[in-house]
C-alpha cells in the first residue's frame, strides 16, 4: 500500500488559562505555572467545586466586530488570532476556496442555548448554539471559503479534528486546513460535571495516588496544516499517523481495561508506519480522575509493551485543568514543543506516584530531553478513544 | 476512490411513522400527521411522543410550522432505563438495516466495524432537558453527542474505528466518504454511517427561526451499512457565499437527507449513479456513487 502523503503542522495558535498565545503557553507550562482559579464568568456559587482553569480575559483582539457575541467562538478565533500572527495567515495568503477549518468540540455553542432558553431573542442565538456555529464563525473570521467540518468526539475532539484535516489535505479537498478544538467553560458544563462528582476540591494531581479528579478548563487550539511538498517556512513537526476506537462499554466511564485506548493506539502507530520502539514520549489523557489514570497507565503498557517504561509520559491538565475539546490539541503543539525546544513539562502536582500508575510520568519539573516522535492519548464521554502519533522538527 | 457497496440501510421517518392508539398528543400538530405504518424494521412497538415534562406548556401555536415526529421506540430493556429518545431511535435504525440487510446483529459486532455519526441537532432535546433541570444526575452525560453512537456501540459490539461530525447533509456526505476511504485503506472491513435528527423538543425555538428552514421539519433516524464494493465514488462540496447562519435547502432532515434520499432510490431501484446532494449554511455537497448491483434493494436480496 502507498505511503499517505505526508502532512505538516506548520504553526500553531492557542489561548488557553496559562497564557495567550504559543510562547506563554509554552513558557508557563515548563515553569510549572498554574492556571486553575476561582470561576468569575459565570455563577457558581450553588456549586460544590468553584474552580477551573478559565481564561480571564481575551486580551488578544480589541475589536470584535462581526463576531458572535459567543464564548466559545471568542475562544476560538482568538487562538486563530495568534495562529494568524505567527504564520501570516490573514488575510489568507492563498485562495480562499482552498483553505479549510476544521474543529472539535465537546460543547460547541451551548451557552448560547442557555441564554435562547432563558429569553434572549437575539437571531444569532440559536445558530450559534449548534454544534458547528462556533467553526462557520471561524471560517468567516479568517475568510476561508473551502470545508467547514465540526467533529465532537467528547474530549478526544482535537485529535479527530486534526486528523480530518489531514485527510482533507490528502484527498486534495484544501491546500491549508486550520485544525484543532476549543470549549469554553460554562454554567452548562460545570454544573454537569459537578453532578457527576468528577471534580476535585483539590489541586489536579495526574497519577498521583491522592488524586481525586478533574477541573474544567476553557481553551481554543488551532494549527495550521500543509501538506509537506506545499510547506514553506518553519514548522512545528509533523502529523505522522491518528487512530480511533470506541469502547462500545459505557455512557460516561472507560471500559476497565483500557482496551479501547489500546486499539486506538495500536492503529495510530499502524497509521503512522512506526513500531512502539520507535515512540520518544507520551502525552497522556491524565485527566486525575482514579479510574481513567489507572486504565491509562494499564493501555499503554500493553500497546508499547517495554517501551511504556522507558519513555517520559506526562500530563498538562494539572496546570490548566481539563480543556475538553481543545485538550488533544493543546497537548500535541506541547509535545512538538518539547521536541523543538528539547525540554519535556513535568505533570504538576504529581508528588506521591500511585504504585498503579508506576510509568515515568514526570513528576517535579521539567526534565531535558528531545523527543523526536511522540504519542499523545485522548478518551472521551461515549467511549470515543483517540491517538495521535507526532514528529517534531528539528 | 473505490465505492462502498450497500450492505443494509434503515430509515425511520417522521412521515410515515406509525401512529398508535392511545398515545397522547405530541408537543406539535405531529400526530395529526403520522402517516400509516411504515418500514419500522424490528424496531418494536412505539410507545408514543416523547414525553419530557415541562412540554405541555410550550406547545407550538397552530401557526407555527410543522414537525413531523418520531414517537419514542419502547424501551428494550432495563439498560435503556436513562436513554434518550435520540439515542433509542438510532438503536432502532440499526435493527432495521439489520432486517434490511436480513441478517442478525453479530454481524456487525467486533473491531473490524467503523461507526460514523452525524447529527446537526438532535443533542437539542438532552441539551435542553439539561438546561431547564428536568433528569437526573447521570442526564449530563447523555448531553453529548457522541452518546447516540455509544449507545449503539454498547448495544451491538461495535469496536472500530469512530467518528462523529456535527452538521447538514454535506456532513452525511462527507461521512459516506469517509466510510469508503476506510474501507478502501483496509482500516476496518465494514462501516456504519449513522445519522439522527429530532426536534420536537425545541420546536418552540426553531419556531423562532422559523425563516431559516424549509418547515415542515422531519424527524429522522437512519444508519447505512456499507462494505468494500468495486464502483467508484467522488464527493465535492463549494460555498455559496455568505448567507444568514442556519439557512437551509429544503433539508428539512438536516444531517439524515441523503440517507432517506438514498432509501427513496434504492426502493425505485433505478439503473445509473446515485446522485446525492444537500447542503447547509451555505455549503454544498455532491456524492456521486457509481452503479452497483448492492444499491438496489432487489439486487442486494
């Protein structure tokens, strides 16, 4: 079978709690900085946990003319704002026509049905409260003119996403795709999770044998993909290879085993013509939750068998909590990152390893090293498992 | 790219739902509408209109656009007891494309069974259920979309690759595609593209929009099985510029157009390509399938 065309992650654009754009991201992540923080935005004091990783205020554009007055399409044109910035993508420096959005969600507009449900009559409600309201929203800010595509695999959206565009770019559909996830912290979410009794009164501690759960965060990721004869420039590395599987076991919890996680990573190494040998580090889904940790740890010593002990796994979602939609997204630029900058962030709050969880997952701070290819795992509500397989450039 | 054959494919529409004796009204003028009995496969008895509290009181005025409904499928068992409409009626469209492709629900179980599903609106129903407080604790989690697709892959052992978009009949189109470049790159040897749309929940707020969309709305469910076949398929989308958000061709089914399209064809068992098209905020989408015997329904038994 022919090798697929090879597809490059040329820039990357983010706003997330911990800084708002791609070098502050970076930078708060290897210093061990924390965006977690009381919940201003939104009434929570009926709720049990108050705290989450929320982006306080979108400072990158001043005027939002022509943009919903949207959360989540804020969150998400404001990522495209600093991706724009770094890869001089706007105005578009191709055919519009050519260029196309895809992105992933777990929530998309909801908040907007939140507000049409509590009155407000405004026209742009209601569109936008579809899933897919926030990614037209892009597409028009950036003028782009080919597919707009919306995927919501739960919290394995930004995997997805990333992987269509590149199918998009394979199958000729677009010469550039901007790709990733976003989701913004809301009354609609919080309230849910807190009912699940999923988040933690504690810091996110990943692996951690005190660990007690999650914290939302709120968070927009977008790359920019090419394929490799179209890039030009600089680039962040390469997207070599995405698996998926579901679990088929339950609504809201893994299966025991992992073994959908395992299938999907399985078919993301398969995908991208590489062995487990060949894997240089992992970021891991991490949630902090106790059952996903331990599946987790579980999954990937099946799937890379020797190589799960020999590598560093980390977890980013101790430092800005759990970013949803944009979470897959955000933890693959940071695994490009390490590989570029050659230092790898440790999973804060980790302190006390759980016996279970008993992979090097980088407690402390970070560790140098240079990844050159990179596993970063994502398991979802429904059972959605994803995996992506990266190679960053040197 | 290689066209996938058909395998199976079953549709539950809101025209030609059955109505029941002893249901209740519905939330909209949909029951007057019910058509007679229709091609429900092995769905089981329908109990009847949803019946989510806090309805009665929204109930579209006589002016207001129609929705044709689907009445809920009974429950099939205990492990249904939280399930929501949306997601009973995609379990009730796989049992019907098991009926149409005659065989039994093994069939389709295992790793080597891409799952697919598309939806532009049918989270509105849970979503909101969520937002007024109505359900309980574990309500939340059947919010997401990808619930619909988990209660599928639960229930018939569905393992393999899996996707969900969120859109019109392009994203339907789109996933067709999807499923045959699957298929032809050996990823998994079936696929199932599975598509649901419900409204009667939020009828009162698409009445709002009532300009956007070409009324009446029609509940719909569908799933299509697909298999490697030897035709050939392409697939185009382009915009049409700009237009207000939410405005649609007469895709009153949203994300299940084409695959009721498809039925429609299939039952006339015309010879040629299968032209499918629909489109939604502005985008427009084509498959054009090449001839195979496993299009028409007569050829496939």
């Amino acid at each position: 079978m022919a090798t697929p065309e090879r597809v490059v992650i040329a820039a990357a654009g983010v706003v997330t709690p911990i800084g708002q754009d791609l070098e502050a991201f970076w930078s708060s992540l290897v210093t061990g900085a924390s965006g977690i923080s009381q919940i201003e935005r939104v009434p929570v004091a009926d709720l049990r946990v108050q705290r989450g990783g929320e982006v306080k205020k979108l400072g990158r554009i001043k005027d939002w003319r022509g943009v919903p007055d949207c959360r989540a399409s804020r969150l998400l044109i404001a990522a495209a704002d600093d991706l724009c910035a770094q890869a001089a993508f706007r105005p578009l420096p191709l055919d519009p026509a050519r260029v196309g959005v895809v992105v992933g969600t777990a929530l998309g507009g909801v908040e907007e049905g939140e507000k049409a449900l509590a009155g407000d009559r405004g026209r742009h409600r209601l569109p936008q409260a579809l899933y897919d309201g926030p990614g037209w929203a892009l597409a028009r800010w950036l003028g782009a003119r080919g597919p707009v595509i919306t995927v919501s695999t739960a919290c394995a959206s930004g995997a997805t996403a990333m992987a269509v565009g590149a199918d998009l770019l394979r199958a000729g559909e677009a010469d550039a795709v901007v790709a990733g996830g976003y989701d913004a912290l809301c009354r609609f979410v919080l309230r849910g999770f807190d009912a699940l009794r999923s988040l933690t009164r504690d810091e996110v501690r990943p692996f951690d044998r005190r660990r007690s759960g999650l914290l939302l965060g709120e968070a927009g990721a977008l790359a920019l993909l090419v394929r490799e004869r179209d890039a030009r420039g600089p680039r962040l590395g390469t997207l070599l290879g995405y698996g998926s599987a579901s679990d088929g076991f339950h609504i809201a919890a893994p299966e025991p085993e992992g073994r959908g996680l395992e299938r999907a990573i399985r078919a993301a190494l398969a995908d991208a013509r590489v062995s487990a040998a060949d894997i240089d580090m992992v970021s891991a889904h991490g949630t902090a939750t106790p059952l996903n940790d331990r599946i987790e740890t579980a999954a990937l010593k099946r799937a890379l068998g020797r190589r799960a002990h020999e590598v560093p796994i980390n977890s980013i979602k101790g430092s800005l909590g759990h970013t949803m939609g944009a979470a897959a997204a955000l933890e693959a630029f940071m695994c490009l990152l390490s590989g570029q900058r050659g230092l790898i962030p440790p999973t804060l709050h980790l302190e006390e390893p759980d016996p279970e969880c008993d992979l090097d997952y980088v407690p402390g701070q970070a560790r140098p090293g240079r990844p050159r290819v990179m596993l970063s795992t994502s398991m979802g509500f429904g059972g959605c498992n994803g995996a992506l397989v990266l190679e960053a450039a040197r | 790219m290689k066209a996938p054959a058909i395998r199976g494919l079953g549709v539950l529409s809101g025209t030609e739902a059955k109505s029941v004796a002893g249901a209740s009204a519905g939330a909209t003028s949909a029951n007057s509408t019910l058509a007679k009995s229709a091609d429900w496969g092995s769905a089981g008895a329908i109990s009847g209109p949803p019946q989510l509290k806090g309805l009665k009181n929204e109930t579209v005025d006589r002016k207001s656009p129609e929705i044709l409904a689907l009445p809920r499928p009974e429950r099939p068992g205990d492990r249904f007891r939280r399930a929501t409409r949306e997601c009973l009626l995609a379990r009730a469209a796989v049992d019907a494309m098991l009926e149409d492709g005659k065989t039994s629900r093994e069939a389709i179980a295992g790793e080597r069974t891409a799952l697919l599903y598309v939806t532009a609106a049918a989270y509105g129903a849970s979503n909101r259920a969520f937002i007024e407080q109505r359900g309980g604790v574990m309500h939340f989690a059947y919010t997401a979309p990808a619930v619909v697709p988990a209660e599928v892959a639960i229930e018939f052992g569905v393992a393999g690759p899996y996707g969900i978009l969120i859109g019109g009949a392009p994203a339907t189109l789109r996933a067709i595609e999807q499923a045959a470049r699957l298929l032809e790159a050996g990823t998994c040897d079936q696929a199932l593209v599975l598509a649901v749309e419900i409204f009667e929940e939020c009828a009162d707020l698409y009445a709002r929009h009532r300009r956007s969309y070409r009324w009446p709305l029609v509940e719909t469910a569908a799933c299509l099985w697909l298999e490697r076949g030897a035709g050939a398929l392409s697939f185009e989308s382009a915009r049409d510029g700009w237009r207000a958000a939410g405005a649609v061709e007469p895709g009153e089914r949203f994300a299940v157009g084409p695959l009721a399209d498809l039925r429609d064809w299939r039952a006339r068992a015309t010879a040629g390509p299968v032209e499918l098209s629909g489109r939604w905020r502005g985008e427009h989408a084509r498959l054009l399938w090449s001839p195979d015997k496993s299009h028409a329904r007569d050829s496939a038994a």
